[in-house]
C-alpha cells in the first residue's frame, strides 16, 4: 500500500486522499466535465440556476465539487429519460 492510500481503522477500506478526488473552481470542473476550462460558465449555470442542479459545494466563493460525485451524478442522469 503506497503513503497515498490510507485504511480507514473502522472498516478497512481503502481510502484515497481528498485531495485526489477534490475539484476547486469552475475551471477545474469545467475542465473535467467538458474537456474545456472555457466552459466555466456553464457549471456557475448548472450550480445555481438549472433545473437539475450539478452537486457542488462552496468554499468561500469558490465552486468545488468532488469528482467521484460527479460521476455518480452523471451515470445518474444517463439513467433518466
């Protein structure tokens, strides 16, 4: 087991750092979920003011979100039609 990876002492599962799965402002999501941080706009959009809103949280007033959570999000979306 590499120093990044830690054991949670309760259940023994595996634990990668936060800061691996930590995404800080609208450019680094927008980054990861369009491929582009010109898209930036979009995510204050999809956090604020879009029907299904992206789950996100604020530090200060900067937009994060994790990324493990964005993909449970999306696989979400991709199962409602």
């Amino acid at each position: 087991m590499t120093e990044a990876a830690r054991v949670q002492p309760a259940t023994g599962e595996l634990c990668l750092p936060l800061a691996d799965d930590l995404l800080r402002g609208a450019d680094a999501i927008a980054e990861f979920v369009f491929g582009s941080a010109k898209h930036r706009r979009k995510i204050y959009y999809y956090t604020s003011d879009a029907k299904i809103r992206m789950p996100h949280f604020r530090i200060g007033n900067v937009v994060c979100a994790r990324k493990s959570t964005l993909l449970a999000w999306i696989k979400q979306q991709e199962g409602i039609r």
